[in-house]
C-alpha cells in the first residue's frame, strides 16, 4: 500500500521540523509535536469573496489525493443528515458565486 501524497508531504514537513528543534536542543518543542492530536477539519462557514480561490485550492488538493475521505468519527449526526448538509452547502455555494456573492 503506498502512502497518500498529502500525508507523505505533511509527515516530511513535521520531520524537518522536529530535527531542526532537535538540532538547537529544543527538545521540549519536540515532544509537545510529537503528543499532539489534533486533526485538521475543514469548515466552510467563512466562505467569502476574499477566501473563496483559498477554499476551492483546498478542495482540489483533497480531492486530487485518491486516498483522502471525509470523516464523521466526532459528529454527533447521522451520515444521511451529513450528506445533505454537504449536498446543500455545495449547491448553496455555487448559487452564491454564481450571483456575485462570495
């Protein structure tokens, strides 16, 4: 199985970055990255004329990496109400864009 593009990027970025902070004995720094958990979530609830070309970027980027996929592990929803909130902010952002409003 190979590894996803996005997240060999992302896990050669962090290892640069923690042999830089190893290599000025920092190690402090080190071990707050390395129990870190947090997880990147997109929202799309500050979708404006300014930040629309950074949100469509973001979107081309997941969806151009075959191994990303939309997790629901922490919502309290149910898929079927997920989907249709995906479905109409979609179409509810291309209306927008379409009408000059982002």
């Amino acid at each position: 199985m190979t590894t996803p593009p996005a997240y060999a990027a992302a896990k050669q970025s962090k290892d640069k970055i923690i042999e830089e902070l190893l290599a000025r004995g920092q190690q402090e720094d080190v071990i707050k990255i390395l129990r870190n958990k947090a997880h990147f979530e997109m929202k799309f609830d500050n979708v404006r004329k300014t930040t629309g070309i950074f949100y469509q970027r973001m979107i081309d980027i997941f969806l151009s990496d075959k191994d990303n996929r939309f997790s629901a592990a922490e919502s309290h929803s149910n898929m079927l109400m997920q989907l249709c909130d995906v479905l109409l902010g979609a179409v509810m952002y291309d209306y927008k864009k379409k009408a000059g409003m982002t």
